[in-house]
C-alpha cells in the first residue's frame, strides 16, 4: 500500500515502538496521531514529531477507547491506518505471585480485548476509504513463552489468532489490509526489566514495517522472529 499521504493513529505512541514508527512514518509525509497515557510524555514525543497531534487516553478503559473513536472520527476524516502498539506485561516468576491471575487479566485486557473493540469501533470508518490498513504489534512471544513473562505470551499469542481471523474476513476487500508486526526484544523502557537493553533498537522495526507496506507483506517478523517464518513450508 502507499506509504506517504496517510492519516494514522497510533497507540503507544509516545515511547519504544511506536514512537519509532511514529518518527518513520512523519518522515515519509504521513499525517500522524499518536495516543499515549501520559500527557506529559505525549508533548515530549510531539517535539520530534512537527505538525503531529496527540491524543491523551488509555486504551484499556472503554470509556476512553468510545472518546477517542469519536475525536477521532470527527477531527480526523482522513484517518487510514490504525496501528495497536499499546501493550501491558508483567515481568515475574509464577513461584513467587499469588495474583498471576490479576496480572494476567490486566495484559490480556490492553494486549487483546481492548484491540478487538478498538479496532470494532474504526473498521466502519476505516472501510469507506480507498485504502486503508489495521496494524496490529504483536510479538516474538507468539512463538513461545519466558519464565519471566509467564502470561504475556498467551496474549500475543491471542492477538495473533483474531489478526489471523480478521485478516480473512476482509480478504476479499482490496481497500483494506491487515498487518501484524513480531518484534523481538527491543531496547525500550517497557523492556528494560527483562534485559532490554539488549534487544534490537526500536528504529528497525519502523523500518521493517515500512518496507513491509510498501511490498504488502502481511506478516512483519523482526530480528529473531524472522527464523519462525523461515521454517515455514512453502
């Protein structure tokens, strides 16, 4: 699909990933919307982003994911491209929490059900344009999962059978496409508890993305996940 000339909203887009591909995307002529739950980190994130507008909110409450459909439907005419970048993960071992239950309630909330909804509220929008896209952030973790991210996986692992799914449905209507993204772990605040300070730089999977829409490959496997795929039967 086009890469420049699109309106596109991104969720988590004050930080790490998104961010990074808020940053490609603005370079490449796109009119850009990040959302975020920190106004504060939004404004910092919109000095390198001229021209962008923010959107205050958090994702995993509907009554915002309501307010930010409509603020968006109604300022935004033009929006194309939705990109769920937002996530949640807890980092601990299950030997040592009695409320795994709690946390993993928590990431399946942001990972998985908000996205269903959210993605629900636009779709009616987003196909009445001539060329539009859901981009959907998934994970390496789809593959498998860490002791250190006990319940995460199963969340992207989720995500990624409703991407499956979704992108079926809407096979046969060309003016809309549906994208998952696998990084694999990236160096941003939201990893850094799990070593990510070891992780590819957030700035390749923006160009990974990028690349992939330009060529409307629909799976975009990162650094390491890229071996999963590779081991695909043709």
């Amino acid at each position: 699909m086009k890469t420049t000339g699109n309106t596109v909203f991104i969720s988590g887009g004050s930080a790490g990933i998104g961010l990074a591909i808020a940053k490609k995307l603005h370079a490449e002529g796109n009119i850009i919307i990040i959302n975020g739950r920190n106004e504060e980190r939004l404004q910092n994130a919109l000095k390198e982003l001229a021209g962008a507008t923010a959107i205050q909110g958090d994702l995993s409450l509907e009554s915002d994911r309501l307010r930010i459909t409509e603020e968006l439907k109604t300022n935004h005419p033009g929006l194309n491209i939705i990109i769920n970048n937002a996530g949640a993960a807890f980092a601990y071992l299950l030997n040592e929490t009695r409320n795994a239950h709690e946390k993993a309630a928590a990431e399946m909330n942001t990972n998985y059900f908000s996205i269903i909804h959210f993605t629900e509220l636009l779709l009616p929008h987003l196909l009445q344009k001539a060329e539009a896209a859901v981009i959907n952030i998934s994970s390496i973790s789809v593959f498998g999962s860490h002791k250190m991210l006990p319940t995460y996986g199963a969340t992207k692992a989720a995500l990624h059978s409703y991407t499956v799914a979704l992108r079926q449905t809407y096979e046969e209507q060309e003016n809309i496409r549906i994208y998952e993204v696998y990084p694999p772990l990236v160096n941003t605040e939201f990893s850094a508890e799990i070593g990510g300070a070891n992780g590819i730089p957030p700035s390749e999977v923006a160009d990974e993305l990028l690349a992939a829409l330009e060529k409307n490959q629909f799976d975009v496997p990162v650094g390491d996940a890229k071996k999963f795929f590779s081991q695909k039967p043709s």
